[in-house]
C-alpha cells in the first residue's frame, strides 16, 4: 500500500495509473498535478484523484511514489522543481516512451539524488486524450518495461515495479539504448506513417471524397493518429537518431516494392505480402500464446 503517489499529468496515462491503483486499493491518496487547471478539476470531478496538488513542499511531503506522465521534453523542467523538496524516501519514475533522453534529463537535473528515479513506460495507450479518456483497466495484461540506472536501489526499483504489478501489467527490463532502439521499430515510426498518411490524404484537393470513401482498413492504419500530436512531436525529437535509422531501412523497403510494382512484378510483390503475413501470423500467434492460461496458473 503506497500512502501517497503524486501524479504529474492526469490525462488517459496518469489518470489510468490512478484509476488502477484505486481499483487495486494499492493507494491511500492520489495528489494530480497538470498543466491544465480544468484537466485537475475534471479528474477531481471524475475521483480519478483525491486532491489537486499546490505549493509543492506541501504536494511533496510524504509522497511514496511521483510518477511523471508527462511529455518527455517537459521532464528535466519537472524534475528540476521537484528537486528542493524532494524527501529521501520518495520514489520517482515516468511513463514517457523515451528512455535514454529521459535518464540524461534525471541524471541533470536530479544531480546526486537520481538514484531515487527509475525511468519506466507501460506499453498501452488509446487514441483518446485527457482525464475522460482513463480507465482502470488499461494495464492489465499489457507490458511495463522498466529501464533502471545503475544508481537505482534494488528497492526503489521494486517498488515501482510493484506499482504496476498492481494495475496489472507485466514488468519487463531493458537497457535505456535497448528500449529506445526497439520501440523506434515498433511503435515510433508506425505512429510517423500514420501521420504522415493522414496529413498526406488531408492535403489532397479531393480530400472530402476520400475520407468519405475511407472505411475500415484505413481507419485501423491510423487509428494512432489520433494520439496527441504534442506528446509524439516530443518522441520523435527526443528519439531522433533510432527513428531515422528506422525510417530509412522503410524507405529503402517502399523503394524496392515500388520497383516491383512499376516493373508489374507480381511474383517479387506476393513474396514480400506472403512473408508479412506469415510473420504478423507468428507474432499474433505468440501474444496468444502468452495470454492464454498454463495449467500451473490454473492450479496456482
């Protein structure tokens, strides 16, 4: 039971953060802290959060838990007004889906007592926005990798880690540069294409016609251009370098189908279709696998 988490941004992450450890009666009292004051008024509203926070030292005293979910360009900003009234029991951590940034950023602004932040992102997410947008169970199942410093206690990390084993999610661990180069592959670029997609049809002259002819498969490619273009400016900025790594190995992969297709390569363009499926199949396949309960769980 953590007495006191206080929560930086209480939009679908920090809101579902709360709801969840509510749900799970895993905390006592929830202080929200945002941007926005209608944004606290409204998770007030909604008893996503039992207290707008204030005066920071006020905000500060006592807190177990501080999680940031937040976009990542404002973390140093965050931390660093933390920093004055900052207790020594207090734990830190983030929701942001940049890492190596985000440990540079403690590392600056935290100085000598960055050993209390542990930087982590749970990998879940809607399309949706703002305190109206969080539920309780937007973490069950889903994964929460942890990405620890070398300064990190073994208990600072478990207790973040324990926090989200009480929304549900799974807890993973990665490197900082191990997380960056990964979710630039799968989850920075896909939400680049989908914006790039939906800005591209936007500008068209006719523009109208398409979206009123746009059905269900356009909808699911860019459903994630719908997520807020602020916080994803930030994740492509702050990943810069694994994106464009990323960016340019797609590239080369439209150039090479469009070389089949202007060549009338049908045989080349079922290859590179057939190997998508099958690979997409054995990825379906494998979250099934792991969701599906094992006869010791059962027992258990």
């Amino acid at each position: 039971m953590l007495n006191k988490v206080v929560i930086y941004g209480v939009g679908l992450i920090g809101g579902s953060f709360a709801r969840a450890l509510k749900k799970a009666g895993a905390a006592r009292h929830i202080v929200g802290m945002d941007r926005s004051q209608d944004a606290l008024r409204r998770a007030l509203e909604l008893g996503i959060i039992d207290e707008v926070g204030g005066a920071l030292p006020a905000v500060l005293s006592g807190a177990d838990l501080v999680l940031l979910a937040a976009p990542v360009a404002q973390t140093e900003r965050i931390l660093a007004s933390i920093l004055p009234h900052l207790g020594p029991d207090t734990v830190i951590t983030d929701a942001g889906s940049t890492k190596s940034d985000v440990a540079a950023a403690a590392r600056k602004a935290l100085t000598d007592k960055v050993a209390q932040f542990v930087p982590g992102h749970p990998i879940a997410g809607r399309e949706t926005n703002g305190p109206e947008a969080a539920i309780d169970d937007l973490y069950q199942g889903k994964k929460a990798v942890l990405t620890p410093l070398p300064e990190n206690p073994a208990a600072a990390v478990e207790r973040v880690a324990a926090a989200w084993r009480a929304c549900g999610a799974i807890i993973h661990t990665l490197t900082p540069e191990e997380h960056d180069k990964v979710f630039a592959a799968v989850s920075h670029l896909p939400h680049l294409l989908a914006y790039a997609l939906v800005d591209d049809v936007a500008r068209k002259p006719h523009a109208d016609l398409l979206f009123q002819y746009a059905a269900s498969g356009f909808r699911d490619f860019t459903r994630i251009a719908g997520s807020s273009p602020e916080m994803w400016r930030d994740i492509s900025l702050a990943n810069q370098a694994a994106l464009l790594t990323e960016l340019d190995a797609y590239l080369a992969q439209l150039t090479q189908i469009r070389a089949s297709l202007a060549a009338g390569d049908g045989a080349a363009l079922e290859t590179t279709y057939a190997n998508a499926q099958r690979a997409r199949r054995q990825w379906i396949e494998a979250i099934e696998t792991a969701e599906t309960p094992q006869p010791q769980d059962l027992a258990e």
